[in-house]
C-alpha cells in the first residue's frame, strides 16, 4: 500500500529530522529511519495499530518521543501527523477536514 504524507506532516517530518541532525548528523538519519520503518510497518499492517480519535490510528516509536497518525484509505494511506508525544495532543484533527 503506498503512504501520502499531508504538507504539514511532510514539513513536521522534515523539521524533526533538521532538529536531531543539528544535535549530530547521525542522529537525524536514525530518527529519519525510525519514522520510515514505523511507515513500512503500517503499510504492512494498518489494523495492527490502535484507533487514536477514530477514524484515525497511531504508531509511536519506541526510540523518539515521536509517532505517525494516519489514516486507511483504500488504495493508501494517508499520514496526518508526525508528532511529538508530549506536545498539543489534538492538534492535527483539523487536518481531517
């Protein structure tokens, strides 16, 4: 299944990677990595992860206080979010619309 990121999941993605690879260079690919495996991982199975404000479904890694909200359409899914577990929860549901 392919994956569509909305802009500002794109640009929220790029800003994280930017943030950690100006701590160290390396340390932006991983999270990078990390955000791309947690993608490959619910493209596989979208089900397996929990209902986060149905008819949404989250995935958060277990490395970065980041995770990917996204939702199943039927030939992709659609990333709403890359976010930031501890800052402004609901803040992508205007996003759905």
């Amino acid at each position: 299944m392919r994956i569509v990121l909305h802009p500002a999941a794109d640009e929220e993605l790029s800003e994280a990677v930017a943030y950690y690879a100006a701590i160290d260079v390396s340390l932006g690919q991983r999270f990078y990595l990390e955000m791309e495996r947690l993608m490959s991982e619910v493209c596989v199975h979208p089900k397996t992860f929990r209902p986060f404000d149905p008819p949404a479904r989250r995935h958060f890694s277990s490395w970065f206080p980041y995770g990917i909200i996204y939702l199943e359409h039927d030939d992709h899914l659609w990333i709403v979010a890359v976010m930031h577990m501890k800052r402004k929860p609901g803040y992508w549901k205007a996003r759905l619309q």
